[in-house]
C-alpha cells in the first residue's frame, strides 16, 4: 500500500545525494548488497556532513515508522519547521 511516507522517505536519500553527491548506499556495485543496506536502514554519513541536513535525514528515513517524519502526523510542519530550514520563505519559495 502506497502512503506519502514513501516520497518523503526517497526526498530524504536525494537530499543526502544532492548534499554528498552520491547515494548513501552506493559504497558497492553488489545489488543484493545494497538492498541489505536499504532494508536495515543504517545510514553512514561523512563527519563534514552538515549537522542539520543529517539530523533531517535521520528523521526522514527512520526505520521505525511511528517517529518517521513523512509517516508521522503534522510531517509536513515537522518537515517544513526542521532547522535545516532555518531562514527559508517557505511563501517566497512558491512564488
């Protein structure tokens, strides 16, 4: 069954990719490897990873899924109000 949790979920990997340049699962070419990576959820980051950004991520993709931003109720404030946001118009973004 598809829920919006799934969409937040992924904007969480592309968020670590976009800041990283490369996925979080992408340490090997091994597909099953990867999908062991995905299903246990454990996300290394690197220590200059922004603080924020990993803290957003971290919530995004949590495995369990009653504390998952995305999943939760009021996500999208949760998300939106996130520091990692800090100073962002969200009204001028959409303009």
């Amino acid at each position: 069954m598809y829920c919006q949790a799934v969409d937040w979920y992924a904007f969480g990997i592309l968020l670590y990719e976009l800041i990283y340049g490369r996925t979080p699962f992408s340490q090997t070419d091994d597909i099953c490897q990867i999908f062991k990576k995905i299903s246990v959820g454990k996300i290394l980051f690197p220590r200059v990873f922004d603080k924020d950004a990993k803290s957003l991520i971290k919530k995004l993709k949590n495995v369990d899924l009653t504390r998952r931003y995305g999943h939760i109720k009021n996500s999208k404030d949760l998300i939106k109000g996130h520091r990692f946001f800090k100073g962002l118009d969200w009204d001028e973004l959409i303009l």
